[in-house]
C-alpha cells in the first residue's frame, strides 16, 4: 500500500446500519408533537481496541461490530449473539479477552467475552448485577478491573471496582459532574448559545429533558502512572459536542479538572461533533481519538463516526489533531507526528453545480456548501440521476468524498422488524444490507470522461465513498451518477468535495484580535484575505499548545464560548485556500480593558 493509499476521510466511509424509529407524539405522559417515523443511517459512541493486531470498533444500533487491519479499510461483521439495541457498546481488553458490555436503564448489564470475534465466538460470561449506560471498561496495571459509567443531566459519572464476577465492590463512586459555570464547552446550544423556549412545546420539552448539560461517555486511559478518565459534553446534538477530561493518581480518584478540555472538539466544517468517544494506540504507538459526528436532520441521534490524531505532550496534557479534521488524512506506517497537516486541500467548495432534477428545497448548490445536514436530492427515485461540479477550471485532483443523505425514506420504505418499545419511540435495525451505488467521473473538458469509480453491480455499501485517484490529474468537471440505493430511494448527496492541490500561493497571513469578554468567552476578530476559502481559528491556554480549533469558511467572526474560566487563552487565525494553509501568530485573548491599554502601546 503505498502512502497516498493510506488515507481516509472523515466522516468514516463504512457501512452505517439504517435505523427504524417510531415517534409517538408523547413523552413522559407530555404530548409533545404528532407521531412520526424516520429511517435514517446511524452509528454513535465508537469503542475502538487493538487485538491480537487487528482494530475492533463497536458503535451504537449496529447489531454487530467493524474491524480493520489498517484504520483505512473496515469490514463490517454482524452477530446475533450480542444485544443489538442497548447503546454505547464497549469494547476493552480483559486478561487476555475482549469484553463487551452496553447500556440498559431499567435491567442489569450483561458481560460478553470473545477471543476470536470473526468467528463469532462471543459467550455471556456474567448476565449482570446492576443497570448503567454509557458503560467503560478499564483494567489496571496491577489487573483490577473497573467500570465507569453515566449519561444524564443531573447525575454524575460514576466508577466502581468490580470482582471477577463483574460485581461491585463496594459502593459506586460519584467521580464527574457538569460545572457549566466554569466550563464553557459544556453550555448546551449550537456554539454553545441557549436559546430560551419560543414555542409551547419547546417549554413542555425542556420540563421533561431539562435544559442542563448531558455528562456522558466515559473512556479511562493509564498513562505513567496518571490517571485520564475522559467524558463527553454538552448533547449529542449539538456542533459543540466534545470530549474533556479530568485526571488522578488512582483509579477512582480523586480527579482533578484538565483546563485543557475539551480536548476532543470539532465545532466547525463539513461535518461537526467529536464527543464520546475512545481513546486508544496503533500497533506502532501512535496515540488515536474516536469520537461521535452530528447530522441530527432526520432524527436527533442522526450521527457518524470519526478519527482523529492525538497524543499527550511533554507536560501529560492530552490533546486532539482537529485542525480539518474532516480532510483527507495519513495513516502512517510507523511512528508519526500527529500534527501533520492535512494530506491535500479542498477544491470544491461554492464550485457550479447542475442536477439532472431537483426536489424542492434541495437544490445542486446544498452539496457544495460544506455542510453535511443539507442535501442536494433529485426530484424523483429514478436510477441515472446525476450531479455535475463544475471547479472552474482546471485543478490538480487526488481524492474525491461522494457523501450521500438519507432523503425522506420513512415514505415508502417497507417497515423494519418490530422495534423496541423505548418509552417515548420504537425503534428496530434493518438487517439487510443496503447498496448505495454510484459512477464517478472526471473531465477536462466536459465533453470527454474518465470513470473513476463504478459500483453499479458490486452490492457496495459507500455512504461517504472516499476515491483515491491512481495518480493526480488534471480535473475540471465532476459527475456522479446513482446507481442502486438503500430501500430504491432517492438520489441525495449532501457533499460532493474533491481535494488535491490548487495553483498559485497560499494566502497572506491574518493576524486575529482577540478579546475577553467574560469567563467563558472570547471574541475573535480578523480581517479577511485575498485567496482564502476560510480559516482555521486555533486556541490553547499557551502560545505553543494552541490545541483546540474551530474551522469556518468566509466569516471573519467569532464568539468563542467554549473557555475555562480562570484560565488564559491565545489565539491564532490561519487562512487557507486552495493552494495551502498560512499560520497566523498567537496573540493573547486579553480582557477588554487590557486588550485597549495593549492596541494604545
């Protein structure tokens, strides 16, 4: 495999599984809407672990797991022998053997145990002691075995110690709570802004699911000695869906708070969302972060899965590689640096586009747009239905991302086996396979084509199909076409996006102006340049661990919410193009009063 072949884009391009979900129109006793259906690809929560050489992922409502050689290719492989609808699977090494568990409200946990998953050798080793969601194993260095858990808006994370028999010992330990206050990444709300209740039904809702941070997702990593327990916040439905974490010298703590958090965040781009996930290591030592991606269009647990570079620098300080998290990326063959920068560049960003039809509200322009939650879809179900990008000219291409939406399938879509009863909705897997086939082809000229993928015929599954091109050309024009698709539904794609390496320079610096406006705030100024596509705005507590960032295009603005109070931030703003991507230099997000003693020196 050769350098450029060890690439992947995110969001991941696997087989998502389709979901069926019933909405009744009541929660809790509160009518809150008309009943609803939605069928929609889902997979949230990855628990990824390296055995016996080979990378093991399990995710949400996937009734069976993914597995890799490479964390570039993944094959999905089904089982009947694990609980298919209990949420947050995990995925752990115990002496030896992968453990599974997964969440239930009401009833105790069951325990599974594998050695050899391909075979499908998984047993029941224990039905379980006690109910708990979002569950994750962790056994030390000295074997102990531990679990965390806790997904809720006014309880914390809790760990216990667990006998060989996975029973408590002793009672639970409250280890996480929300600090909302302090944390500004935790505060609900797109860009962590809440917006008050406008409608009766939006103040009924709040009454029933709160308006309070979800604490969530556990993940334990031991590194020399510290202690790492990771966890998730604010909602899944939310861009600003993150990691942070908190640390200790044992594992039930105490813990402290890393000012660091979110470690794991990516509020801006194509696709956003980087929480609840895993955090675990390559065959060669490199250090990795899954986490959970946000559509939330046809249903709120609408959601994808990504991975991401990450480490732990001189100081312990655990850190994520999220600046254009979704380009293209390299797996390396060896020991890396994981803030190599993105393989290639976009090229298609507000590029022409024309269909071969439209529905209404889903125009060609919906898949150029860099936002996966809206959709170009064509008018009718027909196969042949086409989307052609026009770049302008002619560009140096490497790689092609064809991202397909899930266009109104809940009409007409025979129905999936019963679900189960959730309380407030029903909701089942599919457990057939869904082809989703597409033509790809390139032009010079518009008028001569080259295929560059066909999948007509092959029953391929590519829901974010990720092309690498044998060698770079020259491109000017694009086409993708349908072939067969999930449940012969509408032709939708929510970003056709085409990488490579645009003439000319990067674009000249911009220098940002960086302002403190209260504990949890900052607003980020800067100037727009010539040739820019947008800007990657980096943040960090030190000019040289500017560890956090938030991509946007065009918009030379931002309300930066996610800040620790008490800390001190510096900010940095890089303009990119087509042609690359230029640093800006850190300048300290200074409180108002001292921001204008520091302009008038």
């Amino acid at each position: 495999m050769t350098s450029s072949e060890r690439t992947f884009c995110n969001p991941l391009d696997i087989s998502y599984r389709y979901q069926d979900i019933r909405f009744s129109g009541t929660v809790r006793g509160i009518k809150l809407g008309e009943p609803r259906r939605s069928v929609h690809r889902e997979a949230a929560d990855p628990s990824i672990v390296l055995y016996r050489d080979r990378f093991y992922m399990f995710v949400s409502m996937s009734a069976g797991f993914w597995h890799s050689a490479d964390l570039v290719r993944w094959e999905y492989r089904a089982t009947s022998k694990l609980p298919a609808l209990d949420y947050a699977p995990d995925v752990r090494e115990i002496d030896g053997a992968l453990h599974i568990s997964a969440s239930r409200k009401e009833d105790n946990c069951p325990f599974f145990r594998s050695v050899d998953p391909l075979s499908d050798d998984f047993v029941e080793v224990t039905p379980g002691t006690f109910p708990f969601w979002d569950p994750n194993l962790f056994q030390d260095t000295d074997h102990s075995v531990y679990l965390y858990w806790g997904c809720d808006n006014k309880t914390p994370l809790y760990g216990v110690r667990l006998s060989d028999t996975f029973s408590p010992v002793g009672e639970p330990s409250p280890l996480i709570t929300s600090d909302v206050l302090a944390h500004g990444w935790e505060q609900p709300g797109e860009d962590h802004v809440v917006v008050p209740p406008q409608t009766e039904r939006e103040k009924l809702l709040g009454q029933v699911v709160g308006t309070t941070p979800y604490i969530e997702g556990a993940w334990m990593t031991e590194r020399d000695g510290t202690y790492y327990l990771q966890y998730s916040a604010p909602g899944t439905q939310f861009n600003t869906y993150a990691d942070g974490y908190c640390t200790a010298t044992s594992p039930l703590g105490p813990f402290t708070y890393s000012p660091d958090s979110p470690f794991s965040s990516k509020p801006g781009g194509f696709i956003t969302g980087a929480g609840h996930g895993s955090t675990f290591q390559d065959r060669h030592g490199n250090w990795w972060h899954a986490a959970t991606m946000r559509i939330s269009v046809n249903d709120v647990f609408e959601r994808r899965v990504g991975i991401f570079p990450a480490g732990f620098d001189d100081d312990g300080v655990l850190f994520c590689n999220q600046n254009f998290a979704d380009y293209p990326m390299t797996v390396p063959d060896g020991p890396f640096d994981p803030w190599t920068p993105p393989a290639w560049m976009l090229l298609s960003y507000k590029a022409d586009a024309v269909a071969s039809s439209s529905a209404p509200g889903h125009d060609p322009a919906s898949a150029v747009d860099e936002d996966v939650r809206t959709w170009w879809a064509a008018a009718n179900r027909e196969p042949g239905e086409s989307l052609t990008l026009d770049l302008g000219a002619g560009r140096t291409v490497h790689a092609l991302q064809i991202n397909l939406a899930d266009h109104e399938l809940a009409d007409g879509t025979p129905y999936a086996p019963d679900g189960v009863d959730m309380g407030h909705s029903s909701r089942a897997i599919f457990p057939s396979h869904q082809p989703a086939e597409i033509v790809v082809e390139t032009s010079r000229d518009g008028q001569e084509w080259i295929v560059v993928r066909d999948s007509r015929g092959t029953d391929l599954d590519a829901p974010h199909a990720y092309i690498v091109l044998d060698a770079p050309w020259r491109t000017r024009f694009v086409r993708v076409t349908s072939g067969r698709l999930p449940f012969d539904g509408v032709f939708a794609v929510s970003g056709v996006r085409v990488f490579g390496t645009g003439d000319g320079d990067a674009p000249p610096p911009v220098r940002a102006r960086a302002t403190r406006v209260d504990d949890r705030t900052a607003r980020i100024e800067w100037d727009s340049a010539p040739g820019t596509v947008g800007y990657n705005i980096r943040y960090g507590r030190h000019p040289r661990k500017l560890y956090h960032s938030w991509l946007m295009y065009e918009r030379t603005a931002l309300d930066l919410r996610s800040l620790n109070a008490g800390a001190e931030y510096w900010v940095a703003v890089d303009a990119f193009g087509e042609a690359g991507v230029t640093s800006g230099e850190p300048v300290p997000a200074a409180w108002a009063e001292r921001a204008t003693d520091h302009d008038d020196a």
